[in-house]
C-alpha cells in the first residue's frame, strides 16, 4: 500500500497557496499509484493545539475548539471542493490521536529518553518552536516571522535528542530524505551540536493541548503532538512518503526520526521537502496583503491549469514564482498549443477520414518511441520529480506533433497506411492523457472518454484497435 501524508495545517489561519501545493503533490502521488492498481491511503487534516490557537482564539473571543472546528472545516471544504482525494482528514483534537500522543509521550519515558528540568531560551509562537540565538535577527525576531521571540525561563520536561546524533546521521545519509541539497542544511545544523529539546510547556502557559499524562501541570508540545499523527491517521506504519514545506523539514527529518526510534517505531521510507512559492517577486505575508488564497487563482485560470502550472513550472524542491504572466505562458505554449493542439488535431484527422475505429499494425518505431517515453515518465513519477515527468510528457507530443507532418496523413491514399498511422497517433494520444490525469484529472478525463476510455492506460501498443468519440477544445487560448 502507499501512504502518503501532507502536513498537518494549523487552524489559526485560512487556506493559502502553499497549504494547496503540498496537498495537491500529494494528490497527484495519490491518483499516480491508484492509475497504477495500487492500493492508496493519502492522509490529511489539521493541527488544533498549541499557544498560536490559543492566541488567536482568545483575540476572537472564541474558545479554542471553536476555532478550530470552525477552521478546520473549512480546510477540509476547499479539499472537497477542488476534489483532493484524501483518504483520511485527521484532527489533532480527535480522541483516538490524544490517546496515542499520550500512550506514546509515557513510552518515551519509560524507555529512559524524557526528563524533568528548566529551559530557558527564545520561543517564536508563529513556529510553535524555541529558536537558537545563532538564528535571530535584530530584536530577537524570528527569521521566518520577523517577529520578536519571546525570553522565557520555565520547568519542562526534555527529550533526550542528544541520544539519537548518530542515528539520524545515519538516516540522513540513507538517502531517505530528499532533495540532497536540504539534508545538508540539517547535517550541519547536527553539526553545530545538538541539544535535548523541550518537549513540554507549562499548563499555566500552555493549556491548549494534550497533558502529559503522568503530570498534569504540563502540556505537551504541539509538534511532539503533531507529528505522531501520522501513526494515528494511517492505517499501518511506516508511512511511504511525507511530504513537507522546506521549512518544517527539520521537525520532519531530525526530530521525528528520534521520538520514533525512541518509542521503537520503523522511520518513514521517505520524505520529500518542497520549495517555497513567492507571488509576483515578493514573499507572501498577511502584512503585504498578497496571501494568495488557492480558490481565487483558480476562479480566473481553472482548476486544472493550476494544478498543472504548480508542478510544471519548477522542479519540485525548489523556490517559485507565481505570477500571472507567467501562468497565461504555460497554459498557451504547452496546455493550448501543446497537449490541447495535439489532441484535436489527432481526433480531427480521425474525423477527416470518417474513422471512429481504428485498428492498425504496429509501427515499431513509434512503438520504442512511447515504451522510451512511458518508462522515462515512471521513473521520474517515482523519483517525486513532477517537473521532469511533464518534462517527458512535452517532449513526447513534440514527438507526436513531428510524426504527423512526417507521415503527413491527410496526403495519404491508402487505407491501410492511413489506418497505421491513425492507430499510432491515438495510442501516443491516450498515453500523454494518461500519464497527465493524475495532474489533471478533470480534463483529462473527458479527453480519455472522447477516445473511449474510462481509465489511464500505460501500455503502448498493447491494445487491439483504438476509437474516437467526439472531438473537444481542451484548452482554449488565453
Ligand atoms: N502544523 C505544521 C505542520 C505539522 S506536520 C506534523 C505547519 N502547518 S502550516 O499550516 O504552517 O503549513 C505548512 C505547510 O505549508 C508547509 O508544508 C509549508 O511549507 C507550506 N507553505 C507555507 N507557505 C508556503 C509558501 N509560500 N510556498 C509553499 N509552501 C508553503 O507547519
């Protein structure tokens, strides 16, 4: 089976496109492995504790559940409408999670890896996290807020992370976690020397979360909390692939690697950071007023257009840029004029010739050519490398569009000619819509149905004959 997981989004803030680019990786990953056979579990929710809801609880003269059923359900709304094929939403607030957080919090204890004392350091509430002074930037602010951190000098108890360096060395080099490039940053932040992490706030301070069960007076930490979500929300562990926002991978990579080894539990196959999206050249924040939120940009270019452009224009794992110009370019260079052309114009010569059912014999060369391009696309599919996956889908109508002005159909006599080099064009046609439903599953959909079929195929040639039912603008020019 392949579990796959989002983060967990915390409710004290709307939907933006960064929550939207994680899920949608996933659910592209999702409908990847079903169209393969496989059998899929793709989790999803929310993260309800910790002093941010609090926080912003209070501020709206709300109680903190409030809050969050009120914001966790709209999360989950925008996933059901934009059709995420989640197969668990999970709610940190739910009761079998807070029986596993505390089931696993006094594990930990018991194996000799938690321990009372005092900590005294900088807490940025934004990333619910204490942070090294090393980090700080002027006033104590905390490099991703640029707010100032708050000194805080209080009991806790610690997790001794101290005790797992090596380990997670290990893990890191195992080429488990991905990109490289980002392991280094953690490598050297390991090297910097590790400290035992605090993995408790007072009640006094904190009282929105989960208390520690042998002491009432704390209240875990909501990122000890968070994490083991994962083991609660999915059917079986480990986990297949977490994927994550750069910024969370070192919760992700470092210490959830610890508090699993330290309660005996395997570590996730996988784990994948993503970039960070900026809108038109600047960092979105709430103070620039430039959050974007996923349904507006999809108002005006379309569900599947956006699903497209977020994969398609940079390798995942790196930084982007979103722009309007830049979107109107992808959809009219590669969705109009690439994937949208070739499909009518395949379907049209189709039409021309009054063909509806095509059977033809088998055109090796075209045959090598979509068993080079099929494979190319599995192996980059499965590598997490989306951008590389359109990469081969592009280059593979390129191919198709070549094809045609070469065996140039229409200039054609014979019947049996024209019937091979038909048969070939609808088979290279149902691959390209094929390997692009997971990433556009509406369109795609209708283009596989108007060619007869109600699911992706991956084999080429292997069917006997292939069939045109209706032409269709996929996607008209901007
Ligand atoms: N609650 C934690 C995660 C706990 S997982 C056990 C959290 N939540 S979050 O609401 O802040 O969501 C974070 C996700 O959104 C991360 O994967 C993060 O990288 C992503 N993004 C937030 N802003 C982003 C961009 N501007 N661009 C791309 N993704 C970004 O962290």
């Amino acid at each position: 089976m392949f579990l796959v997981t989002t983060p967990i989004y915390y409710v004290n803030d709307e939907p933006h496109i960064g929550h939207f680019y994680t899920t949608l990786a996933a659910d592209v990953l999702a409908r990847y492995y079903r169209a393969l056979g496989k059998e899929v579990f793709f989790l999803t929710g929310t993260d309800e504790h910790g002093l941010k809801m609090q926080k912003s609880a209070q501020e709206r003269s709300l109680s903190p559940k409030e809050l969050a059923d009120k914001n966790s359900s709209i999360f989950k709304s925008l996933w059901d409408e934009l059709g995420i094929s989640y197969t668990r939403f999970i709610r940190t607030t739910e009761k079998d999670h807070i029986e596993l957080v505390k089931e696993v919090f006094l594990k930990c204890k018991e194996n000799g890896f938690i321990y009372k004392g005092e900590y005294s350091g900088w807490y940025c509430v934004g990333c619910e996290e204490f942070k090294p002074e090393s980090e700080l930037l002027e006033g104590n602010a905390c490099p991703i807020h640029l707010k100032p951190c708050e000194y805080i000098t209080e009991p806790t108890y610690f997790f001794k992370l101290t005790a797992f360096g090596d380990f997670i060395k290990d893990f890191l080099k195992s080429g488990a976690v991905m990109p490289a490039g980002r392991v280094n940053e953690i490598l050297s932040f390991i090297q910097e020397g590790l400290k035992d992490l605090s993995v408790t706030r007072p009640r006094s301070r904190v009282s929105w979360g989960i208390p520690v069960p042998f002491d009432k007076e704390h209240t875990i930490y909501v990122w000890f909390d968070a994490l083991f979500n994962y083991v609660s929300g999915l059917p079986s562990w480990p986990a297949s692939l977490h994927l994550v926002g750069k910024d969370i991978l070192r919760f992700h990579a470092l210490y959830w690697p610890a508090f699993l080894k330290s309660v005996n539990l395997e570590l996730p196959e996988r784990i994948f950071a993503h970039g960070w999206w900026k809108v038109e050249g600047q960092k979105m924040s709430k103070s620039l007023g430039n959050v974007l939120k996923p349904a507006d940009l999809i108002t005006s270019w379309g569900l599947d257009e956006i699903r497209y452009f977020l994969l398609r224009e940079i390798p995942f794992g790196e930084d982007g840029d979103i722009s309007n110009d830049a979107i109107l370019r992808r959809i009219n260079a590669e969705l109009s004029n690439g994937v949208g052309n070739l499909f009518s114009r395949v379907i049209g010569i189709a039409i021309k010739f009054g063909k509806t059912q095509i059977s033809g014999l088998k055109d090796v060369y075209y045959c090598n050519k979509a068993e080079e391009f099929v494979k190319s696309y599995h192996s980059k599919m499965q590598d997490i490398d989306f951008y590389g996956a359109l990469e081969e889908v592009m280059s593979f109508c390129a191919f198709l569009n070549k094809y045609i002005d070469t065996k140039a159909p229409w200039a054609l006599k014979d019947e049996e000619l024209i019937s091979n080099v038909l048969y070939a064009l609808l088979d290279g046609v149902s691959l390209v819509c094929s390997c692009l439903e997971p990433f556009m599953p509406n369109k795609m959909q209708k283009a596989l149905s108007a060619i007869g079929l109600s699911a992706p195929i991956f084999s080429p040639c292997a069917k006997q004959s292939h069939r045109v039912f209706n032409q269709l603008t996929l996607f008209p020019r901007r």
